[in-house]
C-alpha cells in the first residue's frame, strides 16, 4: 500500500497536493524527531544505564548530524574524522 493510498483511506480525497513550505516540514520533523528520541533516552534515564549530560549531549549531536545530512551542510558525521 502506497503513501497515497493511505492518504486517501485516512483523509479522503481531499488530501492537498501542495508541497508544505520548508518551515512547516522542517517544524514537523523536529517534533517528530524530539518524540522519537526522547522514549529511549527516558527509558535509558529510568534505568540508571545513562546520566542526563550524556543524554542531552548524545540528543544534541544526533540532531546535529540529521540537521546537517537534511540540509546537506558540511560538518557532519563523515567530517568529524
């Protein structure tokens, strides 16, 4: 099943076709993003396997490097040596 058949099934057809502006993607990715990373770190917290500054550094830098790999700018993962 393809992304416009899902589309479709959960909004009808009336899905706009229009490319959203690259602040509202770049909004909705880091939401998406801070979600995403922010259970398993928690869950890491929780349990006393990370402390809250190798959290937060570790959450930093991997936005960093996605940032940069989204946007295409120098200075990530593979330039760091």
């Amino acid at each position: 099943m393809g992304v416009k058949s899902v589309a479709a099934y959960r909004t009808g057809f009336d899905l706009d076709p229009a490319r959203p502006s690259p602040e509202r993607v770049t909004e909705a990715a880091r939401r998406w993003f801070a979600r995403g990373l922010a259970g398993p770190l928690q869950e890491r917290l929780d349990a006393d396997e990370m402390p809250l500054p190798d959290a937060l550094r570790l959450a930093r830098w991997a936005g960093r490097d996605d940032a940069r790999r989204v946007h295409r700018l120098p200075g990530g993962p593979a330039d760091d040596g």
